[in-house]
C-alpha cells in the first residue's frame, strides 16, 4: 500500500521507516529541508536505537523517501497519516500544527478522485479528529470529499528508546474509524501482525492513547509515593516492598507454566519522577480536557502534585547526605528523562539539576551519554564529555537516568576522584552493583544511613 506521512518527528519517521519495513511504500513529508535532506542519507534527525539501520534499509530497497512536497506524497498515496506535534498550551493541547496540516492535505485531494483515507497518529483529545480537523481536511477539500475521503483515528504506543521494537512488537492497534471500509484499509497496514486490533469509535480511540498514557503516569507517582513513606521509615525499603506487590497473581502472568512479569511492573517501581513528551502532556491534557465538561480528576491532579514534588526530594537525600548544599559540587549522571534517548522533555534529571542549583550548590557537572555538551544551552549545569569529568572533586553524586552502562563504570576510580564518595541514586539504577566500601551508597525509598527508632504510634483510644 502507498503512505505519506505527514511529520517527521518521533512518532511520524519511526511509523514511516516500520511500514516500510512490513512492504509498504512510504513517503514522509517535512516542511524543513534540512531534516528531509537527513532522512534521505539513511540518518535520523533524533537519538532512537535502531532507527538510522531501518531507515537506510528501506531506502535502499526503495520502499522509503522524505520530501517537502506535501501534495504529491498525498495524491500518490492510499493513506495519509497525520503525525506532527500537539504542544502543551494552558489550556490542553495547542490543536494547530494539526489543523494545519488536515488543511494542505484537504487542499491536495481536492481533486484527488481516488478513494482516500486520513489517519490521525497525533495525539489529540476526544473528539478533535471527528472535530476540528475534520472540518478543517474538508473545507479544504471540498464537499464532494466527503464522499470519499474517510477519516480514522490511530494512535501509537511507542516508547522513547525501544520505538522501532514496540512497533514492529505491539500489544495492541487501535482503529477509530468514521467507517468500516476506512478502518478496514488501515487495520490492513497491519494484517502482518497477530496483537489484538481494536476496531471502535473515533473518539473511544483517541480516549484509549489519554487513558492508557494516564494509567501509567498514575503508577509511577503511586509508587514514588510510597518510595517517599519508606525514605521516612527507617529499616523500609521501596524495593523490598515493590517486589512483593508484584508477586502478587493478579499482577503477573502465566506462561508455559512460568510466571511472567508484565512490563508494566516497572512503572511500579521508586524514582525521581515520570518526563518525557508524553506522560505530562497526556494527563495536563486529560485534566484540562475533562476541565471543559465539569469534570474532576482528584486522581489525575494528585499524580501530577506527586510529580511535581518528587524531584525535590530527591535533592533532600543530597542535602542530608552532604550536610547542606551551599557552595558544594554536585556531579549528576544522567539529564536525558529516560535510558535510551537523548530527549530532555519534562526530565526528572533537569528539575533535580534546578533544584540542587536554587538550593545553592556551587557547581553543578553533568553528563549523559547521549546528550552531548553542544547542548549546554538546554541544561542548568555544565555538560561533560566524560563520567569521571563530572565527577571529580564532586561532593556527591546523583543518579538520575538509568542508563545501563553507570553499571559498568570503575566505580572504584570515579570514587577516589571524589572529594566525598557519596553517591545518591535517584533510579536505583545500580541496585546489586558491588561497589567499593568507600562509597556511600544511598538508594530512593530507603531511609539511608538512619538508625532503627521506635515509629509514632497512634493514640490510644478509650473503649468507650
């Protein structure tokens, strides 16, 4: 089947380079020349592991292209997929990058007598694509199109870091369709696959991607919450108590006899927060959403609050540890929001840098292995190109992206370039790591280095 895609962002190249990849042939369309000009030498404009091999594969089988030439892409495809940003605005999401692009591609099939279906891949609220960019791909396209231009909702579930993989390896597509000729021409984009495929309503669709982004938001700042209880309770610890509440069976799962952990248990795990392009966006989204029908979301708003404040007390394991952040020097490792990518959207990491620099550590050093220092601009702290850069003479050290490779470093050597070998993991990132008996090594979710002490008790009531 033929494709254009309309936005070569994250969610718009990897569908793009995937489709391809399943025998389709793609073409993906950019108002910017320069990121056409990328993707065309078999590059990606973005950290994403596996995307540049994919994308020169396809390119090479000539299955795959990028160009700025928006109406041709449209009128030589089946299937146009709207893939480009909804930014946060104060009030939700900002709609007209969307609208936008529904309108040159109502304008590229207004002659276009083929039957022609629209895909909505953005992530737009309940009612948007059956709304307002319905009305703006067919007062573009004029009366006649609706007659023959259907109009479906698609959502992804892809994860920054394992993108290629979670497209190529769904749990699940959901199709909202205006029709059922539309949606059974985009659920055969997919026939390849064997994940259930959710066949529903335009705006169930659209609610499906808010709820299921929302639900693991909500998980993450339950578990910080309880995290932030055991940093309290001296002898507790988060991951003690996380790994029983996942044995518990309705939380797992039973395969060729063996219990399986699901992914998503480790959503319920301590850290210092949920980041990224999605999670803040989808539940201030959601918020707001719901705002404008009267509806309250306590839920959504505590998980946000819990959010919001968890950073903050990460740096408070920094501040006791050390006795006081003025003046110190605080290497952090780790700014991009999670492993695996180089986006620093809503990271945990930034907020954790600003506090420990409103607090008035004297120097903050910081690097990542994907972030380069060219991106200083971007971080309230100095990038460095190396770990042990960062952390030399450093006062501590925090945790706060879970990349893999901190497991491996010679912690023995970063510890003796250390004024102080304090090292606060805000990822528990090297739980199980044997690190030197120098260090002093403090997990989120433990109360650290705090003696066994009698807990507050209740008073006691009368039987009366």
């Amino acid at each position: 089947m033929n494709v254009a895609i309309i936005g070569t962002g994250y969610v718009g190249l990897v569908t793009g380079a995937c489709l391809a990849s399943l025998g389709h042939r793609v073409v993906c369309v950019d108002v910017r020349q320069d990121v056409v000009d990328t993707v065309n030498r078999g590059e990606a404009p973005f950290f994403e592991a596996g995307l540049p091999e994919l994308i020169k594969a396809q390119l090479a089988a000539g299955r795959f292209a990028a160009t700025t030439d928006l109406a041709s892409a449209v009128t030589g495809a089946d299937i146009t997929c709207i893939a480009v940003g909804t930014p946060s605005t104060a009030h939700g999401i900002d709609l007209s990058y969307v609208t936008s692009a529904a309108a040159l591609v109502g304008d590229a099939l207004r002659s276009h007598l083929r039957r022609h279906v629209v895909v909505v891949k953005s992530t737009v609220i309940p009612g948007s694509t059956d709304g307002a960019v319905r009305d703006a791909l067919f007062a573009h396209a004029g009366p006649a199109a609706a007659a023959r231009v259907g109009l479906c909702a698609n959502p992804e579930f892809l994860r920054e870091g394992s993108a290629v993989s979670d497209f190529l390896t769904p749990d699940r597509i959901v199709i909202g369709e205006s029709d059922e000729e539309a949606g059974s021409l985009v659920a055969s984009l997919y026939e390849s696959f064997t994940c259930p495929i959710v066949r529903t309503s335009i705006r169930n669709a659209e609610l499906i991607k808010y709820t299921s982004n929302s639900l693991l938001a909500l998980l993450v700042s339950f578990s910080n919450e309880i995290a932030s209880l055991c940093e309290a309770i001296p002898g507790a610890d988060a991951d003690t108590v996380m790994d029983g509440v996942h044995l518990d069976r309705r939380l797992t799962m039973v395969h060729d006899g063996l219990a399986v952990r699901p992914e998503i248990l480790s959503f319920l795990r301590g850290g210092s927060g949920f980041g990224g392009s999605c999670l803040p966006k989808d539940v201030t989204a959601l918020r707001a959403f719901a705002r404008t029908l009267g509806v309250a979301t306590p839920m959504l708003d505590a998980t946000v609050d819990v959010n919001n404040s968890r950073p903050g007390q990460i740096v408070d394991l920094v501040e006791r540890a050390v006795g006081g952040l003025n003046g110190r020097t605080i290497a952090v490792l780790g700014v991009a929001f999670k492993a695996g990518t180089d986006d620093l959207r809503e990271s945990a990491a930034l907020k954790v840098i600003e506090q420990l620099r409103a607090r008035g550590a004297g120097e903050v050093r910081a690097y990542d292995p994907a972030v380069s220092p060219n991106r200083a601009g971007q971080v309230e702290a100095i990038l460095t190109r190396t770990p042990m850069e960062a952390v030399v003479n450093a006062d501590a050290v925090v945790i706060a992206t879970a990349w893999p490779e901190f497991r491996e470093l010679d912690w023995g050597a970063l510890a003796q370039a250390m004024r102080a070998a304090i090292v606060v993991d805000g990822r528990n990132a090297l739980s199980g790591v044997s690190l030197p008996p120098v260090v002093r090594y403090i997990k989120v979710g433990t109360a650290a280095n705090t003696p066994l002490a009698a807990l507050p008790t209740s008073p006691s009531r009368s039987p009366n």
